[in-house]
C-alpha cells in the first residue's frame, strides 16, 4: 500500500517537472533589452558611456547573422551586424559620444529581415 501512494507521488511529481520544463520552453520569446533607459551625453569627445544590449532570437541557427538597427530621432539609422550564441543569446556594446542624438531612439532586432523585438533608449543634453 505504502509503496503505491510513494510511487504515485513521484509519478506526480515527474508530471508536473516535466510540465514547468516545456512550459518554460515554450515561453522563451525573441527579445531586446538594454542595461538602462536613459543615458546623459558626454560633454567631451575623449568621455563615452556604453550602452549594452542583450537578447534572445528564438530558433537561430548558428553561423546567422543577427541585425539590430538604431534609429536615431532624425530617421537616420545605424545597423549593428552580430551572431548570437549557439542558444540563441546576443550581447553587443554600443558607445554614446558627445556627437550621439539628443531623444529617444528606437531599437529594432531583425533576424532574417523579419523585426522580432523592439525597445527605445533616450539620450539626454548634458547639463
């Protein structure tokens, strides 16, 4: 008696592991993020802060190029061209310098010419 109420609960325990795994499988999404949202423009051309970006393009396959593309309040854009980790995973550097846009720019990730995530930062005037 004793060994079939064990055996049944570890049964439900193994169900419900396993349920949680393929649920968290399922809910990794492609995403963009960066460390902060707002960031102060250096008032001298020798001064920079970086801002870095990580995320996660779901179903990459390895040796593909992964495209995230800034535009800056004036419409102007600039392309960063990067390969994700085996899993799917990016992490790139930018740097902010006294010559960066004031206002908010939008961050596009693309993987196969396809927007997947978005996210906006915002540079502010030096006071």
């Amino acid at each position: 008696m004793q060994s079939k109420v064990i055996f049944s609960a570890l049964v439900g325990i193994l169900v419900v592991g396993i349920s949680q795994i393929a649920f968290a499988e399922l809910e990794k999404t492609a995403y963009i993020a960066i460390d902060e949202e707002t960031f102060e423009q250096p008032s001298s051309k020798y001064n920079y802060q970086e801002i870095v970006f990580l995320g996660f393009v779901e179903n990459y396959a390895r040796g593909e190029q992964v495209t995230i593309t800034i535009i800056a309040p004036d419409k102007s854009e600039n392309e960063i061209n990067i390969y994700a980790s085996k899993k799917g995973e990016i992490y790139t550097i930018l740097h902010i310098t006294n010559e960066s846009q004031i206002g908010v720019h939008q961050v596009n990730l693309q993987y196969h010419g396809v927007d997947i995530a978005s996210i906006t930062f915002e540079i502010l005037e030096n006071n």
